[in-house]
C-alpha cells in the first residue's frame, strides 16, 4: 500500500468516525423535531399534565426544571469555587489530607449518577436531612453531582492565570485574599462560567437521581422549593410509558423543550467565554 | 463582570427565587398518593376534576404497589394506589408504625393475555394451559407443546417484571403462588415494551392491564380465558359481573385512618367513588357498578 493510499484512508476512517457521531445527532435532533412540533403549543407551557393526552402539559415540570437549575446555580457554584479557591491558592500539597481530598474529588465525578439518588434518599430525603420528597432535596442531589465538576473546571480555571498576575500583587503590598478577590477570581471567571453552566445543564437533563427520590408523579401545581415538584426529564419519561400513542408526541414536545433549555445554557457559557476571555 | 456584580446578581437571582418559591400553595389542601402504576392514572384523573372543582392539590406518584406500600406504612403518603390486596408483611410494618388503613375497591381491571394479530389458531386457553407455559420451569417453546392442535410455531413470552402488581397477580391466579413464574421471559415494567414485543413476534404472548389491550387492540388480539366454567372474552362486562375468571381483579385504594381526619383526604375519596363513572370513562377504567360503589362508600362512611 502506498503511503498516499494509506494517508488517504486514514482521512475515511475519521470521516466515517465524524459521520456516526455527527449522523446519530442528526438523526435523533431530526425525529424528534418532526414528532414534537405538532405538540409544540402554548398549551405545554401553561397547563398541568393530564390523563388526556389532549389536554396534557407540562407547566409543573417546565417551571420545577427552571428552579432546579437556578438553585443548582445559587449553591453548586459558589460551594465549588471556593473548594476550587482553597485546593489552587491555598492548600499545601505536601500535605497527605489535601492530596486524600484531591483524589476523592476526581473519583467523585465519575460516580454514576444513580448512586446520588441514592445517597439522597438516604440522607437528604430520610435520614438526617429528612427534608422530604420536595423539590430542595432534588436540588441539593443534583448540586452534590455536580459538584467535583465544577471544582475541577474552576481549578483548571484558576490555574491557567499566570503566577506572574499574583507575584504582582504582592510586590505592590496585595494580601492573599485581596489577590485572589481581585486579581485571580476575575481573571479566571470566564472559566470558571464555562465550566459551571456545562455541568449545570447536565445535570438538568438528569433522570435517574430525581426518579429515586420521588419525582415520578403527577404533580398539577406549580413547584415551591418545600413541595413535591417533578421535573421535565422525569415528565418525558411518563409520557413515553403510557398506552395513548398522542403521549409520544407531546413527550417529543418536551424532549424540545428540554434541548430549548440546555441548548440556551450552553449559549450562555459560550457568550460568557468569549465577552470575558483574557489574553496575557 | 466584577466579582461584586456577579454576588449582586446572584443575590438578586436567590430573593427571586425564594419569592417564587413561596408564592405557591393551594387554598384546598392537599393529599399525598403513591403506589402502582396500573391504578396511577385513575387516581391521577380524579385529581384533575377534583382540583378543577375544590382547589385541592393531588400529588399521584408511580413507585409500584409495593413501593407505594412501603411509603405508606411509614407513614409519608396520605393514599396507596395498590393493584393487589395489601399482604402480610406490608400489614405487619403497617402495624409497627401505627399506620391504620381503610381499603376501598376503586375500579376493575381484566387482565388481558394478548397474541399478534397474526395469530390466527388461538382464540381461547384453559387455566391449565396458561399455567402449563407460564410455571416455573416450563420448557413450552412451542405452540404445538401447548395445545397439540396448534402449529408448531415458536412461543416467545412477554411480560411485566416481578415488582409488578400485575405480576403477583397473575402468577397467584395462574401458577398458585404470587411471584412463581418461570423466568425466561422477556420482562419490562414498561407495558408499551409489551406491547411492541407481542406485536411484532408471529408466536408472541403477554399479559398486561385490559387498557393498554383498549389502546391497542387494532395490532393485538386478546386471548378468551377458559377458568373452568367456558371460554370467556375480556371486557368492561365480564369484569364487572364476575364472569371473567380468574384473570378480573379488583382496584384498590388504602388511605389512612389518620389523614382521613383531614377533609380534604376525605372528600377526595368521596369524589373519586361518587364521580366513578366518568373518572373510569377519562382515564379507560372498567368502573365499578352500582353496588361495588355504594359497598365502598358504606365503608368509608365507617370510618369517617
């Protein structure tokens, strides 16, 4: 074989690796689109679910799904960069607890979800949390999942400002916290956006967690952070085991629906990456 | 953006929500329901035109009957959607927590034991017959090995899984003992799985709730069951008068004793038996007749 031969297919296999990837999104975007859209009415947005499928919607799930991202945002973030804070500026290395606590860290973000929900049943829905089947415990499970990833992508966040940033501050009589508040937090917010709204929208997507502590249920109300709540992942899933074929279209109008939400946080983190990015 | 900015907006992002969060709340009450997902979507149609009529907020959960029990006899759910009789142990832990109960027959059910369409020898199985295919053990792979008139036909099985209501019933009716099944079986708690597999399989069977059959009856077809006394059809009749042997069963509903002290619980079962009819004909029940439904009222009337 020739070695343009071998270049040349070399330049296939990739393709075709690109085109499987690339073609299963297509396919499955595409199907979808053309299942939901005829659901896709004001009616999903404003009215509660329903045995009939004609009157079914998804304003429960829609608002408990916006909540749960919010509340994600409001304890997952800060909680995370400030572990990520201590880990990069402040923790010695050479110390064994601080290199045990990396470790666990890391092998924390590869905990396969379901194993939250059950931790959270355990603990945050019985046990000694005990708040109950409501919506805060569905936020605290999600917040505890999503936690070592958003540590990791503040460290990696954190660490890609310069040291010659922090040296500066201390030759002009800085302390620690007024470097890290004013020079290296700022500095590496767009990073550390970035990475929390990725995690954030995976978490919103999650089933499993949310399925174990109760969210599988029919809920006509709007959510209050101390109420049973469901969300949209955990909607779509009803609608598709029920008999009524009409369940499948509007469980492909909330799939739509969820993408909406996923794809505009992406967009945010997209937005906050390039207005905030810095060059040295 | 300023770290000052970003702690401003997340300030201002947390008052929102806590001002949302709170602004919630229903003027009637409300009542907390879990359990089997064949009794699910009743209860879930009565919560709709209950809440339309009294304000009141229904929470159905789906966690099976005997995860909805296991709520229930801690005490956590108000109403147990069940699609069997409670059983000793949940009566047991019932007791432990102090939990009294009422139970209360909401609806029928006929189980439906279901063929492809394509099926064209079929239309009618003893006890015996079914018992012989679906024991523990049993080796039919065959049609022919059920019935010796029947082709030789592969015989592929579908069914609900074992934390299945529908399952215990089955199998205490058919094989004599609840949860005595044999195993090589494709098994999904997902009934539309049933559905497809039996639609799809020239020798499939299944046996699942009568209105997922309701749903789809235009690709299946369902078996007649012999119980000893001829062939019997499923349907809403043959439910309710009893004659559908032994595969009809009864709907049920356990509220505690104790939430029945708050109105709302009790006028919500109130409702669920007084509106029968059209809360079966929304959601595809069988109803009760006449009878069953002024039995069960007289029994809530005990406890009230």
């Amino acid at each position: 074989m020739s070695r343009r031969t071998k270049s040349r297919l070399f330049v296939a296999a990739m393709m075709l690796c690109l085109g499987v990837s690339f073609g299963t999104l297509a396919w499955l975007l595409v199907t979808t689109l053309i299942d939901g859209i005829p659901a896709l009415s004001q009616q999903l947005f404003i009215d509660p679910p329903s045995t009939v499928a004609e009157e079914a919607g998804a304003r429960p799930a829609i608002l408990a799904t916006v909540y749960l991202a919010a509340l994600l945002l409001l304890m997952a973030v800060p909680v995370g960069v400030l572990t990520a804070i201590y880990l990069e500026e402040y923790a010695r290395k050479e110390r064994w607890y601080n290199r045990l606590l990396e470790l666990n860290i890391q092998n924390l973000a590869a905990v396969p979800s379901i194993v939250y929900g059950i931790l959270g049943l355990a603990f945050v829905v019985r046990g000694p949390v005990s708040v109950g089947r409501v919506l805060l415990a569905g936020a605290i499970i999600l917040t505890l999942l999503v936690l070592p990833t958003v540590i990791i992508a503040s460290r990696e966040a954190i660490r890609a400002v310069p040291g010659s940033i922090r040296q500066g501050g201390y030759a002009l009589g800085a302390t620690k916290w007024q470097v890290v508040s004013r020079q290296v937090l700022p500095a590496s917010i767009p990073g550390i956006a970035t990475g929390s709204i990725l995690a954030l929208s995976r978490a919103v997507g999650e089933t499993a967690p949310l399925l174990l502590i109760g969210a599988l249920q029919y809920v006509a109300f709007d959510p209050t952070i101390l109420g049973a709540f469901t969300a949209l992942p955990v909607q779509i899933y009803t609608w598709v085991k029920l008999p009524d074929p009409a369940f499948q279209t509007l469980a492909a109008a909330g799939i739509i629906v969820l993408l909406a939400i996923v794809l505009s946080m992406n967009a945010i983190a997209i937005f906050l990456r390039n207005r905030y990015r810095q060059t040295w | 953006m300023t770290l000052r900015t970003a702690l401003a907006a997340g300030a201002i992002a947390a008052a929102t929500l806590v001002a949302a969060g709170c602004g919630g709340g229903s003027d009637g009450g409300s009542v907390t329901a879990d359990g089997s997902s064949t009794v699910g979507p009743y209860v879930t149609a009565a919560a709709e035109s209950f809440r339309d009529e009294n304000g009141a907020d229904v929470t159905v959960g789906i966690s099976g009957t005997g995860g909805g029990f296991e709520r229930f006899c801690r005490g956590e759910t108000d109403i147990s959607n069940a699609s069997r009789p409670i059983d000793e142990d949940e009566v047991a832990i019932c007791k432990e927590n102090g939990v009294e109960y009422v139970e209360l027959q909401v609806a029928n059910d006929a189980l439906t034991v279901v063929v492809s369409s394509a099926n064209d020898w079929a239309t009618c199985l003893t006890v015996d017959e079914l018992n012989a295919i679906w024991k523990p053990g049993s080796t039919a792979s065959s049609w022919s090995q059920v019935r010796a008139s029947f082709p030789d036909e592969p015989l592929e099985l579908f069914g609900p899984g074992t934390d299945s209501g529908t399952f215990d019933y089955f199998t205490e009716v058919i094989n004599g003992d609840g949860g005595a099944s044999r195993t090589d079986y494709q098994a999904s708690e997902d009934d539309n799985v049933l559905v497809q597999g039996v639609k799809g399989t020239e020798g499939g069977m299944g046996y699942f709730g009568f209105s997922y059959y309701e749903e789809n009856q235009a690709e299946l077809k369902a078996l007649e069951i012999d119980g000893g006394s001829g062939c019997v059809a499923p349907s809403v009749e043959a439910a309710q008068g009893g004659e559908y042997v032994p595969l009809a069963r009864p709907l049920f509903v356990y509220a505690s004793t104790e939430a029945l002290g708050r109105s709302e619980v009790e006028s919500f079962l109130r409702y669920m038996l007084e509106h029968e009819t059209e809360i079966a004909e929304r959601a595809q029940f069988v109803p009760l007749n006449q009878a069953q439904i002024d039995e069960n009222l007289a029994k809530l009337d005990d406890v009230t």
